[in-house]
C-alpha cells in the first residue's frame, strides 16, 4: 500500500463489507467480486483494471437496487481515486 492507494483502499474496505451484508443474489454476489477484484487492481496501480472495474461496480450497484448507502460509498470512492490521480471514467464528466 502507499500513500496515494491508502485512502481508495480504506473506502474498499467500507464497501465490500457492506456489498456482502446483501449478498445472495446472482447480482449482488458478482457485484462483491468485482468490487475485490477492484480493491486488488488499486492496489496494484493497475490503471485500466480500476477503469474496467469501477464501471462493472457502478453499474452492477444499480441493478441490484442502487442502495444509498452503498452508492454514498461507492461516489466517495471514485472521489477518492480521481483525486489520488486515477481515471475512473472513460470520458470527461459533464460540468
């Protein structure tokens, strides 16, 4: 872990304990892989696996309910990764 991984890293790990409280359906099961398989790629620096992952998170985050908690989450993790410097959308977002 560095200083620049440190704080997605500790946003990850509020996250995928609560993705796994609801865990049980086929959506919310794939949904906890794929936000490990986005706290492995942040850790290792993995830009175009945090770029894939993250849009596989947000979007499976909406199919299972788009829970506000998770999404509060989910928005202060992204946060967090764009100010550490990762490029977490394929496209500018709109102002």
């Amino acid at each position: 872990m560095s200083e620049r991984t440190a704080p997605s890293l500790a946003k990850l790990d509020d996250l995928i304990p609560r993705l796994k409280s609801a865990a049980g359906t086929p959506d919310a099961d794939r949904l906890v892989e794929e936000t490990e398989a986005l706290r492995r790629a942040v850790a290792t620096f993995h830009m175009e696996a945090i770029r894939f992952r993250i849009h596989a998170v947000d979007r499976l985050i909406k199919a299972t309910g788009d829970d506000a908690l998770s999404r509060q989450l989910f928005d202060e993790l992204r946060s967090t990764l764009e100010a550490a410097g990762f490029h977490t959308r394929s496209h500018a977002a709109p102002n």
